[in-house]
C-alpha cells in the first residue's frame, strides 16, 4: 500500500491548521506502526484493517479535545453582542465548557428551528436558537412569539427566573434569533441536567400580554444541557468604604460571565437605610452595582452596572449580590472591583 504524502493532505477541506497538522501526524504514527507491523507478520488484510482502526481513533481523539473544539467554533453574532468578548477569550470558554455550540435543526410544516449556541455558568445560562420560515409571507420580529414547553424530566428546574423570546434588532438573513435566557438557583447544581424544549407554535400579531394567531403549527423537540461551571472564590473578610458606608465583605465569587459578591447583612441594611430603599420590595441599592473590572496591569475593563441577576439575604444572614457581566473577563487577571457611581474600589488580591 502506498503511503499519503503530506502535499496530499493539503486538499483537505478549509479547517484550522491543527487540524491538517493533527492528522497528518496521526497518519505518520500509523505508517510507522504499519511498517513494524510487516516485519512481524506480513498479513496485508490484517494490516490494513489495523491501520484503518488506528487512524480513525486518532482522529477520533482530536475531535474530542475541547481545544479542537475552540478552532472550529465560531460565536454568533447575537452572542458575541450580549457577552462581549475577544476571539482569544472566545476560545478560552469554550475549552473551559462555559461556551458550547450545539448543532441541531428541526424543520416541520416550513419552519425550521436552529439550536446553536449555549452559554453558562453557576449563575446564568443562555441558549440562541435561529428560527426561520420558507414561506416570505410569514413575518418573524419582535411581536411573534413560539409555544414552548420546558420539561426537566421528573427533576426540579434549577432556574429561579427566566425569560425567552425573539431578539429585538435586525433579522440575521432570512432567520431571527431566539433567546432564551435562565438564572440559576443558589443552591449549587449536584448533578448536570436535561432541559427538554418542545416548541409547537409560531404565533404572529401579539400585543402586550395578548397571544397573536397562530401561524405555524407542529413539534420541534431539542434537549440541552444544564451544568455548572463553577468559578473562583475569593476570600476576603476585610472592610471597604462604599458609597461612605463601612462594609466587611466576606467573599467574591467570579467567573468570566458572572461575579457573587458576599458581604455582611448588619452594614448592608445600615445602607439599605441610609438609602431609604427596601430590598425587600424590588429596590435597587446602587452603591453595590458592578461599574468596572480592575485588571493586574492597571486597565480597566467597563462594565454597564446594571445587569443584576439576583439579590438578597442568605440563611446566615449575610447579603449577597450576583450580577452578569456585560464583557467577559479574564478572571486571572482582576484585581479590583468598581462598585457604585463613585466606583469604590474592592481589592481582591
């Protein structure tokens, strides 16, 4: 059998380098094994069937390395405007399985729905789907809306809130994107688990909390995993000057798309009323919102302040505020926070 030169392989399809390097090394391991092979007991069928099975096992492994899968993922549009981020640090949350693209499609009835991309950690999850309509005369914008149930499989759903709908913008080619977006629960994950979808509608002409017409029916199902990726604990216990008030902060919990800040309960209702607001009853206490993201090397990475996920009081009294991040961060890299208007500073490290 003769072998397969290198300038042979350089007809692959257009793929990352690592990717044509990957398996042209793969194929020089099994022609090397293939020779020592000879020696020993020249069966050629035997040999052949071996080298196919070597090879494909190769293969097979790179496609499973989460770095492989950072090369060939490419966020959508829609994502990258929500968690802004750069291609560098795309690729980190991939491997870090924060990130994850999901490659599956449904069409019934004209209608084809897209699963594409997920995104999550220990507080939030995302999920972008593309919905789109061969027949032109069935509008797709802000005022439609999909029937959809979610089913857990006999398990509790570890959101404490969640919201889906069309995204508001511009269509994306003949398709609108679909969002999906889920808080999680205090109570850390125990296991990963299965979020069940079952669209079987597309309704058109709805206004406010009124359901428009249905203008699609049929079932399009997709499952997608629910994980936990937990991220880096910083203890503290050490006192800050916020918005004037003295405030011992236990702890900040930060991954790349969400940060926990934990503080005494005793000084935050100190400033709760000083303020003159009640938590209780849905106020917003300013002074705690997340303004910017000092780095090690001094810059500054700006952060809208008001993507709040969820706040309160914990069981041992303690106060704890937990907001998304407008730009992904590189966690190993932060070594302050910017809370409030006048962006008091909370050292980390």
């Amino acid at each position: 059998m003769s072998s397969i030169k290198e300038n042979e392989m350089q007809k692959f399809p257009d793929v990352p380098d690592c990717v044509h390097q990957a398996v042209l090394d793969a194929l020089k391991k099994v022609e090397t094994i293939s020779e020592q092979e000879k020696e020993i007991a020249p069966k050629r069928g035997r040999h052949y069937k071996k080298r196919v099975i070597l090879l494909a096992a190769a293969i097979m492994t790179i496609f499973a390395t989460t770095a492989f899968a950072a090369e060939l993922f490419s966020w959508n549009k829609r994502a990258v405007e929500l968690f802004d981020s750069s291609k560098e640090l795309q690729d980190k949350l991939v491997e870090e399985e924060i990130a994850k693209d999901e490659y599956a499609s449904v069409t019934e009835n004209g209608l084809t729905i897209r699963a594409i991309q997920t995104i999550q950690d220990a507080n939030c999850f995302y999920a972008l789907f593309e919905v789109e309509s061969d027949d032109p005369s069935v509008l797709l914008d802000e005022n439609s809306e999909m029937d959809v149930v979610y089913d857990w499989g006999g398990e509790e759903s570890p959101f404490c809130a969640m919201s889906w709908g069309f995204a508001d913008g511009e269509k994306e080619g003949s398709g609108r994107m679909y969002e999906i977006f889920g808080v999680k629960n205090d109570n850390n994950l125990e296991k990963d688990l299965v979020m069940n979808l079952h669209f079987s509608a597309l309704r058109q002409g709805g206004e406010k909390a009124m359901k428009g017409e249905i203008a699609i029916e049929g079932n399009w199902d997709f499952s997608l995993a629910v994980h936990q990726t937990e991220g880096i604990h910083f203890s503290l216990e050490q006192e800050f000057s916020i918005a004037g008030y003295q405030v011992l902060v236990h702890e900040i919990i930060m991954s790349p798309i969400s940060a926990t800040i934990i503080c005494d309960g005793v000084d935050i209702k100190e400033m709760e009323q000083g303020e003159g607001i009640c938590l209780d009853q849905l106020d917003t206490l300013y002074p705690m919102l997340l303004n910017g993201i000092v780095y090690e090397d001094g810059s500054i990475l700006d952060e809208e302040g008001n993507q709040d996920l969820s706040e309160g009081f914990l069981e041992n009294g303690n106060y704890y505020k937990t907001f998304r991040l407008s730009s992904v961060a590189e966690v190993e890299k932060v070594t302050e926070l910017l809370l409030g208007e006048q962006k008091d500073r909370i050292i980390i490290r």
